[in-house]
C-alpha cells in the first residue's frame, strides 16, 4: 500500500515537470522573433534615417558592390 502511494506521487510530480517544462516551451516559441519582424524593424530604420544619410549608405552600397566586378 505505502509502494503504491510513492509511485503515484513519483508520476504525479514527473507529470507535473513535464506540464511545466511544456508550457515554458510554447510561451518561448510564441516570443520568438520571427525573420519579418527584423525586416520591418530594419525598414524603420532607414525610413527615420534622413535623407542624406539615406543617400551615403546608397552610395556606400553601391560602391561595395562595384568592387567585386572588373569592368
């Protein structure tokens, strides 16, 4: 009688674990940060950027990219 008591409150507390363990891991799935979210965090960012510095970091760009080809 006492073994079937302790083996209830072993599975109990396993089942326990596990239901917490589960629900930390879908609260964490739901805050994970998806790739879109880092596209429209980087668009507004350009778009508060003025539109001088916009220009430079178009010009910038540009130049990196041209360094690579030979004309």
């Amino acid at each position: 009688m006492m073994a079937m008591g302790i083996l209830t409150t072993i599975f109990s507390l396993c089942a326990a674990t596990c239901g917490a363990v589960l629900l930390v891991l879908v609260f964490l799935d739901f805050r994970k940060t998806r790739i879109d979210d880092g596209i429209s965090a980087f668009r507004r960012h350009i778009d508060a950027l003025s539109p001088q510095a916009r220009r430079d970091s178009i010009v910038r760009h540009d130049d990196d990219s041209n360094m690579g080809r030979s004309k």
